[in-house]
C-alpha cells in the first residue's frame, strides 16, 4: 500500500515538472513574439552633466546592430548589442535590459578626461584617469589641465611614452584634487627629457618641477613661496622658480642671467630653504667652478621667524708709527745720477 502511494506521489511531481515546463516554452513564445516598444538612454557616471555622446549617437550604433523600436524581442541579442556599445572609445560600459513594459533600457557610463595633450606635432587629445587616449568632443566646456610636447603621436604607445602618459595621468589627479592649483596652472610642458614645466594663470614666470616624484611635497613648497615671499615682493618680480631640489627653491629674479653650465643643473640666482612650510628663509647660491652645480644641503633644524640680534665689536685700530723719511734707504738708488731731461722749444 505503501509503495503505491510512493509511485502516485513520483507520478505526480512528475506530471507538475512537465506543466511548468510546457508554461515556460509557451510564456517565452509568447513573450517572442512581442516587440519592443521603445527604447530609452540613460548617461550614468561620475559626471553625467558633461556629454561627450549624443542620445543620437549611440541609437545609431543600436540601428547598426538591428536594434530600434518595433523589433521582436526574440531577435536581441543584448549581451553582443553591449559589447558594440563598449568599443567606443568615449563609452566605458554599457548595461541593456526590457523592463516589464517592453521598453529597452540603455545605461551608458562616459568615460571622464582628466587632461588634454598636445603633441610635438600639434595633435590633441583627452585622456581620462586610466590613461586611455579619448577624442576631442566639443559638447561640453570641462577645465582641464593642458599638457604640450608629448613625444608621441600613435595610438599604441610604446614603453618609455606609456610611462610618460602615465605620469601626466597622476600629475593631471594631483591638480584636481587641489583648488588653488587647478585654477593656477594654465599650462605644464614636458620638456625632452621627461621634465614637468608649469606656466601659471597669474604671474610672467616658469616653475620646474621635474619628475612627478614628491609632487605634493613640491606644490606644498610652491604655495608657501606665493603666500610668504611671491605676493610681497610682486607677481612679476621672478621670472624662474626652480623646485627640483629637496626642501628649497631656486629662484632667478627679473632682470638677471642664469648661470649656465654643461652639467645637467642650472645655478639660478638665489636659493630659499624651505625645511617648514611655515617659515622660509633667503640665503645665497654658493660658487661653483666645476661643471656640475651642487645643491645647498639643508640641515634639520628649523628656521626661526625671529633672530636675536648681535652687537658688532669693532677692533681697535692699530697705531702706525710715523716715518722719519719716506725714502727708502737704499744706496744703490741714493747714487743712481738724474737722467736728462726733455726741454720743450720756447715759442717764438
């Protein structure tokens, strides 16, 4: 009696598998034979006020893949209809799903630029946080730095310009996190060998950064110098400032030469020790004969606002003695006979 009951229950589940089964096939023929009704974009990101794509761009890319209001839902394929989308260039992922009204939802997330570059050659481009080569859009006004002299023009870059593209990416994330500099900095050149050089919004000077190595550290020195010495001495008063040393800058005031050498360093006019951003102090550049300019070693202690001042102890004058005579007493000199001298004619 048991197993009849056993075998009833089996047939039974096994009656309800095949009618869910059969309800399936028959909800997804139903559901096949529905259209799409509509189709709607949507930008989402980090900065979805800035466009860098049209609605009517990426519906066109949507028509090129069979993709447009009316089409049967059987015929999309929106795994491969997202893979089109990704492979352009200003579209960093894209998501497509029909919600319960049959309408297409497209999410579109734009790549942001945190930079343009400009080439030896006068080419331009952005680039976002990921160094990716982005370009030009003119549908949207965005701030950025601009950097000039990038030594490559190709899209696949090799090793040493990939390192390069990539330092100007972390000096590009460095100045948009800071205010002051991102409104400061009009412009950074990369000189041939790898060099930063920034060309400020306010001032006639040139600051040289360098590597990117310690960049904060550099910007820190750099405020400190326009707050404690550049806005009371004169926003025209330098015409170089020069932060490639650890913990001063050199600087050259309007007006004077450099010193130059054919070691890689140039001996400017005078060098600033900053060992604390709350104080700083001028002292002279020392001579340098050799080729190369060595920098001034900045000892640990802290410079002090206040000085005591010193008395000055002049020394004594030394008493001379007055000379009988003036003459040297030298006999060889004492017997040497007067020379003849020259007489002019008298006039007539």
């Amino acid at each position: 009696m048991q197993n009849w009951k056993k075998i009833a229950l089996n047939i039974l589940w096994s009656l309800l598998g095949v009618a869910l089964v059969v309800l399936f096939v028959m909800s997804w023929q139903a559901k096949s034979e529905k259209k799409c009704k509509d189709i709607v974009v949507e930008l989402v990101g980090e900065n979805p006020t800035a466009l860098f794509m049209k609605e009517q761009e990426i519906l066109q890319i949507l028509n090129n893949q069979q993709v447009k209001v009316g089409t049967p839902i059987s015929h999309l394929n929106l795994a491969q209809i997202e893979r089109s989308l990704e492979k352009t260039a200003w579209i960093k992922n894209a998501e497509l799903f029909l919600d319960n009204q049959l309408v297409l939802q497209v999410r579109i997330e734009q790549r942001v630029p945190i930079a343009r570059v400009f080439t030896v050659t006068g080419r331009s481009f952005y680039v976002d946080k990921n160094a990716n080569q982005l370009p030009l859009r003119q549908l949207s006004v965005l701030r950025l730095p601009v950097f000039t002299g990038f030594t490559s023009d190709q899209e696949q870059l090799s090793k040493p310009d990939s390192i390069l593209l990539q330092n100007i990416v972390e000096f590009a994330s460095v100045i948009k996190e800071d205010s002051f500099f991102s409104a400061q900095i009009a412009q950074v050149n990369i000189a041939p060998n790898g060099d930063f050089e920034l060309i400020p919004t306010i001032g006639d000077h040139t600051v040289l950064i360098g590597s990117i190595d310690q960049l904060e550290n550099k910007l820190d020195r750099l405020y400190t110098f326009y707050k404690k010495i550049w806005v009371p001495s004169g926003i025209n008063a330098y015409q170089v400032l020069d932060l490639r040393f650890n913990n001063q800058i050199v600087t050259l005031k309007k007006g004077l030469q450099p010193i130059q050498f054919n070691g890689p360093l140039m001996l400017l006019g005078s060098a600033i020790m900053m060992t604390d951003t709350s104080s700083v102090s001028s002292i002279p550049m020392p001579i340098v004969k050799d080729s190369v300019v060595k920098p001034v070693l900045v000892k640990d202690t802290i410079l002090k606002k206040k000085t005591v001042a010193k008395k000055i102890v002049k020394p004594a004058p030394k008493k001379i003695k007055p000379k009988s005579n003036n003459k040297p007493n030298i006999k060889t000199l004492n017997n040497v006979k007067k020379s003849a001298k020259a007489v002019m004619p008298k006039k007539a």
